[in-house]
C-alpha cells in the first residue's frame, strides 16, 4: 500500500472539524420546495444517545427489509457498531425547524490503494426525500473529498434499491473499478465519482 494514501487518510482522520475548516459545506441550503436547510457536523462517537437511536431509526425504517432480503442480512449489533465506529462522521440536516431530518455517514479510508472519501449511509426521511437535500450532502462530501487530497467519494447500493441507484447515477456516480460484474452473483454495486 502506497504510503501517501495512508499518510493522506490519516491526516484527514485526525481533523477535528474538517468541514468548518476548509469552508466547503454545500453552497446550495434550499430544497426544491423553498425550505432551507441547516446542516450540523460530528464524529459518531460524539453523538448522544438520543441522536444515535434516531440515527438508528431512520436507518431502519428507510433499509431493515433490504438488508433482510440481502445476501448480507442484518445483524442489529453490527450494524450499530459500524454506525458508531470511531472513524464514522457524520453530516445531519435539520429543517427550518431544527428537526432532523436526514443524515449520511462518511469515512476518509484506503480502497484499494487509493486514498476515498466512503460515503457509508444517506438516509433521509421519507417526507423530505427528492428535494435535492441528498444532493447537498454529496455536494459536501465531494467539495471535503477535495479539499483533504481524496482521489474520489464511494458508495454500496444494492442492486435492487433502484431510487439510491438512481440518485446517485443523477449526481455522476459510475460503476468502480472494484465493483463486481454482473455475472458475481452479488447482490450490490459499488459506485463512485472522482474528486474533481
């Protein structure tokens, strides 16, 4: 493994407050109906246990049956564990209201030899879904992506979750060059757009 994609990942690993720092939160804050949108920034580990059971929530209520029908099932301690990992970040959006209503959960890590941005869930309430707030999120992510020497932004989606697939195909995902082939017999993709 190239030394620089490590020494990148954990440079950017160790920033505190990455976003604030390099001013690269998403510059658009209205959604398609006119509500703008406010945004909060947090290691995982920083969340309260009240904020990680809505977390945990959404999650569910957006993925458990596709977890359930995947090749992977679910495993509620892993799943929680992976959400809170050391590592994990997350970016939380909140209505006029300060309600939360949405999340994605990022990690900077080496794939494959290459220093990324993993974008590891984008889960949004059902009501305030296709109102361009995914849109704002990946907006950061991809702008952090740059800022802190990541050569792209990465995401799994089931092969069977065709809004997520297509959601992120409209924001110029493409296959990776790790994704499986379609004769793998797995049941997910693995997408990803380069840093600009």
């Amino acid at each position: 493994m190239p030394a620089d994609a490590k020494k990148l990942v954990k440079k950017a690993t160790q920033l505190m407050k990455p976003v604030e720092k390099f001013d690269c939160e998403t510059r658009k804050k209205t959604t398609t109906g006119g509500d703008t949108i406010t945004f909060d920034y947090m290691w995982a580990t920083h969340l309260s246990d009240e904020d990680f059971e809505w977390v945990f929530d959404l999650f569910k209520l957006n993925m458990l049956e596709m977890y359930q029908k995947s090749q992977w099932g679910f495993d509620e301690n892993s799943k929680r564990n992976e959400l809170r990992a050391t590592t994990s970040r997350f970016i939380i959006a909140l209505n006029e209201e300060g309600e939360k209503i949405g999340y994605t959960t990022y990690r900077f890590v080496v794939d494959h030899n290459i220093p990324v941005t993993y974008c590891w869930e984008l889960q949004i309430l059902p009501s305030y879904q296709n109102k361009g707030i995914g849109g704002m999120m990946l907006d950061t992510l991809e702008r952090l992506s740059a800022k802190t020497n990541m050569e792209k932004v990465m995401t799994t989606v089931f092969l069977y979750n065709a809004p997520s697939l297509g959601f992120f195909h409209k924001h110029g995902y493409v296959s990776d060059i790790t994704c499986p082939s379609d004769d793998s017999g797995l049941d997910y993709a693995i997408l990803s757009k380069e840093t600009p």
